[in-house]
C-alpha cells in the first residue's frame, strides 16, 4: 500500500511538473508564478509507410492535446537530432480543434528536404510543435525527455515515416549484383544472384547463404515474402545449407524488396554452428 501511495504521489509530481512552467521572472517556485504550458498526446498511429512513387501518398497520426488551448501545430522533418532545431525543416502549419489527423504527403516532405530526396528505406523524423492561443510554443525542443519518454503521458510530439513503394513481382525478379554483404562475407560486391517468382504473387526465391565461395553445400531456396503495399519483406526462420564443420545452417530475415528502385535490403539473422549472428546487413541490386 506504501508503495503504491509513493507511485501515485510521483506520477502527480511530473504531472504538475511537465504541464508548468515559470514566468521568466519567476525565482521562487510559487503556484502563482507558474504558467500551464501544452502537449500533443498520440491517439492512433494510422500509417507510417509512405509510397515515395507516390506524391499524394501520405503518413498519418491521430492527436489530442493536454494543458493550455492549442491553436495550430508545426509539423517539421528532423533532419538531425531531436534537439537540433537547426536542422528542423518546416513542412507545415495545421490548424487545431479539439482533435486532429496530422498527415504528410509525399510531395511535402520532398519539399521540405529539397535538394535532397527521399530515399526508399530510410526512416524520417517528423517533429510537432504546438502553437498556444497566446503563442507560446511547445515541442520536443523544450520539454524535458523524462516527460516524454514516460508512458503515460502519451505524447505526441515526434512520429516516423518509412519511405517505401508497392512490390510487384514481375519487376523484381531477375538478375542482381551483391551491393553489399561486408558483415557476413559469404559474397563479394559485383556477386551475381539471380531472383525467380516464389509460389505466389508476393514471395520471391533466391540462393544465398551459404554461398559456393564459402564451401556450401545442399543450398536451399530463401523464400521471401513480401507486403504487396509496402514492400515489407520477411523470410522465417528456415534451413539454407550447409557450411564445411557446421551443417544446419539456418537464416530469417526482415527487410525491404522496393521493386521501384530494383532494391532489396534484408537483415538477416543466420544460424551457424549453433549461434546465432544478427542483423547481418544483405543488399541486391538490379541489374
């Protein structure tokens, strides 16, 4: 009971802590010389992929907000750190009731990057800020991240979009190069490999791990599936071969198969001689 009263005690604590702030001219810490300051809080997560082939497409997020009235929200792209605002490109301003679906199309964020573009696989940072009535403005900039990263609060000042592009088999299968297989070694970049259909419209099939180059033997199939919207892949944990000493080889692994740009980039977990070796970065290209 104690510590639950403590717990309790805490939470009211931050509460009072994250939502107030102190007049500029403020020293002694009186109720009556803090403001009530403002936050987003996340309500649903809609759709974080964003079909960079696409420029309507969009990402999207549900929010609320907690504290003073909201009149408008900034939505930037994070080109560096959270707290480097330097590198904050604004995309822009949205106006704020009750509720709000704050989205980002494609062409937006291809603005507010410019000259640099969207790249398929790479994740970018979308920063919120909130506009007060009176003006005030409130983001991650300024708001401490023990208040942030504190579950309960909900907040929703920072949210990711992962460029992506639909998969079509027809366009991704073929021949490709090894782009880069550095960490695992089996291959060497400029490595032919070749794509066949899997058994349905959105897996593929190749030969992998263990390559011939590593003395592999009994090579079997990675079967790849891929997220026809997304390009998503991922391959389940299953037998490839065997390597010389160390026979049952197996692999799993997530990625992406971007048909659009001829891309594929998995990370794959491989295991070998009885352990485990993640994250193994695998990129083909195309030819």
């Amino acid at each position: 009971m104690i510590k639950n009263i403590f717990s309790i005690l805490a939470i009211v604590v931050l509460l009072s802590a994250g939502l107030y702030s102190c007049k500029k001219d403020a020293i002694n810490g009186d109720k009556k010389d803090l403001i009530q300051g403002s936050y987003l809080t996340l309500k649903k997560n809609i759709n974080g992929n964003l079909d960079f082939s696409n420029q309507a497409a969009t990402v999207s997020m549900a929010a609320g907000s907690y504290g003073s009235p909201v009149k408008t929200i900034n939505i930037y792209a994070a080109t560096g750190g959270a707290t480097d605002s330097a590198t904050w490109k604004l995309i822009k301003s949205v106006p704020y009731a009750d509720s709000v679906i704050l989205s980002v199309s494609t062409a937006e964020l291809s603005k507010a990057l410019a000259p640099k573009t969207i790249q398929p696989g790479n994740q970018y940072v979308l920063q919120n800020e909130v506009v007060t009535t009176d003006g005030r403005k409130f983001s991650a900039l300024n708001t401490p991240t023990n208040f942030t990263s504190f579950p309960a609060y909900n907040f929703g000042f920072s949210w990711m979009a992962t460029a992506v592009c639909p998969f079509s088999q027809a366009s991704s299968i073929g021949n490709y190069t090894v782009v880069s297989d550095a960490q695992w070694a089996d291959f060497s970049a400029g490595d032919p490999i070749t794509v066949t259909a899997g058994a349905d419209a959105n897996t593929i099939n190749f030969l992998a791990y263990p390559s011939p180059a590593a003395g592999g033997t009994n090579r079997q199939l990675w079967i790849v599936k891929v997220d026809p919207a997304t390009g998503a892949a991922t391959m389940a944990n299953q037998y490839i071969g065997d390597y010389p000493g160390a026979p049952n080889a197996k692999s799993a692994a997530t990625g992406f198969v971007f048909s659009c740009t001829g891309v594929i980039t998995l990370s794959v977990d491989v295991t070998y001689g009885g352990s485990v070796y993640a994250a193994q970065k695998f990129v083909l290209k195309h030819n």
